[in-house]
C-alpha cells in the first residue's frame, strides 16, 4: 500500500483517506501474519497460506501436469458448478 505510484508498473495511487481505510482493513484482515518476503520476488497468490491450503488437489494436479498454471482459476472453478 505504500508504493501504490508504482505498483507492478501502474500508479494505482489513492486519495489518502482511502488508502488510509484500505491499509486499516488489511491489517486487520490479512491473510498471513509471517514476516514479509525480502527475496525481491514478486508476491505471488498461490504461495500465500491460505492459497495453499484451500488448493492442494489443484497444486498436485498442477505438479502432474494436469493444470497448466495455478492461476487458471476456471480450470477448476468453472461456472456451471
């Protein structure tokens, strides 16, 4: 949230009051409390805890080969469900 005027190469900048209210609740309802990656890697969705451990069957399939990418949500979430 503090390096929104550069955020994956948008200005995805916010009116302070907002950016203020948005961080509030990101606090509060973050998924993870570990320390912050400080490899320089991008932070990725399908290594967050949650992410893992709501889509074992997905990551299996995806080590098998049967998913092409973990970010292709509709391979497994598709709408007729």
């Amino acid at each position: 949230m503090s390096e929104l005027q550069s955020h994956f190469g948008a200005d995805a900048s916010l009116d302070p009051p907002v950016q203020q209210e948005i961080s509030r609740y990101l606090e509060q309802h973050g998924a993870s409390s570990g320390p912050p990656d400080r490899s320089g890697s991008l932070p990725r969705m399908t290594t967050t805890d949650r992410f893992v451990a709501k889509h074992r069957s997905a990551i299996r399939l995806w080590k098998r080969g049967r998913v092409k990418s973990l970010t292709d949500c509709m391979a497994c979430h598709n709408s007729q469900r």
